[in-house]
C-alpha cells in the first residue's frame, strides 16, 4: 500500500533498480519511470511528450534520456527536451529516505501558461502536432478559444513580412465558422487556423512596427487623405504611419474601417479581389478579439494595398471592353446620385440575368438605376455576390482546374463589398459593387455552357453520401445535387452546415476551400430568398468536391494529438 508524507510519496526501493538502472512503478493511474544514473535517482512521467512510447524503453546516458521511437533527447533532471517538437516531459523531485524511493508528484506550474508558451513555441517553430496539443490542452484547461486566435492574430501580425496573408485569412475563417460546427470539431478549426499562420510566417522575416506621428494633432479626414495618397504612389511606410496615428488618436473603428475601404477600391480589383478581402477579415478578426489589437493587426494590411497589382493594369479590363474607363465615367457621377433614404427592394428576377449577361454596360446603367431608385446598398451588393455564387454553381468542369480560382476570388471579393457595407454603409466602397460586377462579366466564358441548377425533387433529405462521394474525385455534379436536394425537402439547416464543416475540416488546407465555404455560409445565413437560398451552399459545396480528396495528412497529425489528449497508447 502506498505510504504518504506531505507532498511526498513511496513508489520504490533501491533494489528495484539494481539490474537495469530503469524502474516503472504506477501511482494514482500513472505510470512514472525511475531512471538511476550515477548516485542520482530520477523520476519521470514514462509517457513520452510526442507520441506516447513509453520511456523506460530508451536510453539514458550522461543524464540525457534518449527516445528510441523518433530520437526525442530530454534532461533526466528537468524534463526539457533538446528537440522542441517533442516536447517537455514531466519530472518530479525524488528523495532517498533509507533505501527507499520517495517522489512529489504534485504538478505546481501553471498548466495555462506552460501551454501558452508552447502554443507559442509552435507557432514559431511550425510544428503542427505542438500546436494542436497545444489547442486541445488550452481548451481542456477551459481556455477561451478567443484567446487562442489572439495569440495566432498577434504572431501572424508581427513575424510575417509582407503582412496580412492566407494564414491570418484561414484563422479568421475558421473563427467565424466556429458556431456552426459540432463541439468536436471547434479544437480542430483552430488547429488548422492556427497551423495555417504558422506555415505562412515559417521563414519569414518580421515586420517591424512604425510608430504614429508625435503628438500629432491632426484631423482625421487629414489622416485620412493622406493615407490613400501614399497608397496611391505606393509608399509603404508613410502610408502605414498614416494608419497608425488615426488608429492612435482615438478615430472610431467605423471611420478606420472607411479609410481601409476607401484605399481598397480607390484602384479596381486589386490584387485579384485578396486585397479588399484580407481587410475584411482583419475587422471580422477584430471583431472576435476585440477593437484594442487594432494597432498591431491592421497596420499588416498596407503593404497589400502598395503592392498590389491594379486591373488598370491589365489587358482584360482595357480591351476588347475598356472596363476601365467605364467604370471611371459611372464613379465620377456615383456620389450625386447616391440615395442616402435606401428603401427600395432590388428586382432580383430582372437584375440577376443582366448582372449574368454579357453587356457590361447594361450592367453598369442598371446597377445606377437601382442606385438611383433608393435601392439599399447592401441588398444590391449581395445580389450581385449571389451573381457571383452563381458562376460556381454553375461552373463548367470542362474549363481548366485552374479556372475554379476565376470565380473564386469573384465571389469572395463580393462577399468582403457585402460585409464590409453592413459594417460601414459609404459610396466609397460602393465601388466595389460595380468592380464585382464586372469582374462576373469577365468570367462569362466559365458557364459556356452553364450547368444547370439542381431542380426540386421530392426524396428523402440525407446527407449520408456525402462523405463517401468526397472521397472520390469528379464528383461534382453529384455533390451539388445533394446539398441541393436535402434543402428542397426540409433537411435541417444547422445539420448541413456542421455536415459542410465537417468535411471542410478532414481535408488538409486549401486557403481558397476555406474561403469559399466561409464566404458561403456568411452569404446562406443573410439571404433571405427561399427559392434560391439553397445555391449558395450549391456553390460552395460543388468548389469543396472539385478540390477533394487530398492527402489529409494534416488531420492525421490532429488525432495523434488528440489520442494522446485523451490518453491513448498511439504506439500501439
């Protein structure tokens, strides 16, 4: 029977170790190994940090224990690990009382801030098996996961040169899809976004903070002004120290938000729709972690803005079409026809096939119209994302793979001009409704012919093929129509949702799966129409079989940690 004194207690004698130097003992369900070397006795949790291989099965010498299963070196005394994707293991003071072995196995650091400082560690090193033990070991100490993607936010912001990127982007994502997945799936979203952050910085130079103007009294319509013009001669850090001293000075996260919009759509489509979209997640990460990190994270964005190409820029908004002068003409008159009282609905039976058509400007003198009718703002930007939604809903698999990307980066950046309008109605970022539109024009050619749309049809609502046809390729059609048909015949919204991230999160990381699936989601939950609600998710599903199976290797790396969480021997 095991005797106890204080924190102390007995586990062995001396003898024990006699022949081999090595002794397992068990106290309280866990397995502790006792090593001898020299005249020193050491005790140590006989599970190892990385994969479970029990201890007492390597190789101690010169007070340096050596793991035989993936060569893991650990400080008999302390624990530590000379190789940081194993992690520390746990040790524990011993005492010799008369022959006897005695052993605290009280555990006094703090468990939160130890895994803090690994998650910490992970991210740094881009090790994903650190991170997602990280995760699940945070949330199991009940660790809000709000704190986690701060931490991601935080690291992404600073350790990534060029700024705000995919990462950062996945994080986010999967931060505003943490509602709508089961319970056990929300530790696997943040491993992913955090693990995203942390292969985008790997190798990275950090980016070094630019400090506000001093003691600037300035206006922030100055600031303002400012900031768009060195983002308008590509000046990086003059823009970026614009940012900070709005940011500083106190200006309302409204205002900061107009100003990014503004310089955003100041030039058409840049960056291929990322810029506008990076931004908008910037806030909606905000949004999560709260408007005090806005000095850290959104100075990340300008080099996105500097940087980027402008579709000025390029042939296929010039010619045969010039796009660009078009667009020019409509935002020199925008602003004296913008209605501020917006109470008129959009016509979607008669805008949608024009926005769908191939005459740019009928698409534009509609567009103004509706405008000009009192139309509400954000209502005519999600009919024009819908528009875009469509492309993918009715994408043709006999265009290139590649072409996916082409309505893509449509449809997430109309997705980023509806919620960024929602989040700050202005005239300014209206100009990202017509941009959009063109860009669908643009894509015609993708649904030449175009697919058509699932039909009603009366059957049972099941989404139980869904995990097998995504584990073949080509199915495309099929998968659209299930997701089709199980919302005709009142399968139930929060199911299919959950089902959709579900199977988002078993493939390794795609950004643009990610983007699609969230974009889709955010845009399902906001429409209001019944009739043509289901194609949002149409579209998105069909992008998410177009781009599975993969390897999922990065979901294997989960549940080792997760098995290892749970207890579980995974070397056996």
């Amino acid at each position: 029977m095991e005797k106890c004194d204080r924190t102390f207690s007995y586990v062995a004698d001396m003898t024990d170790l006699s022949a081999s130097n090595c002794h397992v003992v068990y106290v309280d369900g866990n397995a502790i190994a006792l090593f001898r070397q020299q005249d020193q006795i050491f005790a140590i949790d006989n599970r190892c940090p990385h994969m479970g291989f029990p201890l007492h099965k390597g190789t101690a010498q010169d007070g340096i224990l050596i793991c035989h299963w993936h060569h893991a070196r650990f400080d008999l005394a302390s624990g530590g690990t000379f190789d940081l994707w194993a992690d520390d293991v746990q040790s524990f003071p011993v005492e010799i009382r008369e022959g006897q072995i005695w052993v605290d196995l009280t555990t006094p650091q703090d468990r939160k801030a130890y895994y803090r400082q690994r998650l910490t560690d992970g991210l740094e090193q881009s090790i994903s098996l650190v991170i997602a033990k990280s995760v699940l070991a945070l949330l199991a100490l009940g660790v809000d996961s709000a704190e986690l993607i701060e931490i991601g936010l935080a690291f992404g912001s600073r350790y990534r040169r060029a700024g705000w990127g995919a990462g950062l982007t996945i994080l986010t994502c999967m931060a505003n899809l943490l509602p709508y997945l089961d319970e056990e799936d929300r530790s696997l979203a943040l491993y992913h976004g955090l693990s995203a952050v942390a292969r985008d910085c790997a190798g990275s130079p950090p980016r070094f903070d630019i400090q506000p103007l001093p003691q600037t009294t300035t206006e922030f319509a100055t600031l303002k002004g400012w900031f768009r013009e060195f983002v308008e001669v590509r000046d990086q850090q003059g823009a970026e120290r614009c940012l900070v001293s709005a940011i500083r000075s106190g200006a309302a996260p409204e205002k900061i938000a107009e100003m990014l919009f503004a310089a955003a759509t100041d030039h058409r489509f840049l960056d291929g729709g990322h810029t506008l979209d990076f931004t908008n997640k910037a806030l909606e990460a905000l949004d999560v972690v709260g408007w005090h990190q806005a000095e850290s994270i959104l100075p990340s964005l300008v080099r996105g803005y500097t940087d980027a190409e402008r579709m000025e820029e390029s042939s296929a908004w010039r010619s045969p079409v010039d796009l660009v002068a078009l667009l020019e003409q409509t935002f020199a008159k925008l602003p004296q026809i913008y209605q501020a009282s917006q109470q008129t609905p959009v016509d979607q039976a008669a805008l949608i096939p024009i926005l769908l058509g191939d005459d740019p400007a009928l698409i534009i003198e509609e567009l103004l119209k509706a405008i000009q009718n009192g139309c509400r703002d954000v209502e005519l930007a999600q009919v024009v994302t819908y528009a875009a939604a469509r492309r993918v809903a009715q994408f043709s698999i006999n265009n290139d793979f590649r072409d996916w990307d082409i309505a893509h980066h449509t449809f997430t950046f109309a997705n980023a001009v509806c919620q960024g309008l929602r989040r700050v109605p202005s005239v300014t970022l209206l100009r990202g409704v017509f941009d959009t539109a063109m860009r669908i024009y643009l894509n015609r050619f993708l649904n030449i012919p175009p697919v058509p749309l699932p039909r009603p049809a009366n059957q049972e609502p099941t989404l139980t093929e869904l995990p097998d046809l995504l584990d073949r390729q080509q199915q495309v059609k099929a998968v659209g129509e299930v997701v089709a048909q199980f919302q005709f015949n009142g399968g139930k919204t929060p199911h299919l949702l959950t089902e959709l991230g579900k199977l988002l999160l078993r493939e390794d990381r795609n950004f643009h799966t990610i983007q699609e699936i969230e974009a889709a989601v955010h845009q399902y939950e906001q429409w209001s129409d019944p009739s043509t609600r289901p194609y949002w998710l149409v579209a998105a599903s069909r992008y998410l079989a177009a781009h599975a199976p993969t390897a999922r290797a990065q979901g294997q790396t989960y549940r080792i940690a997760h098995r290892l969480q749970q207890g579980d021997q995974v070397f056996e």
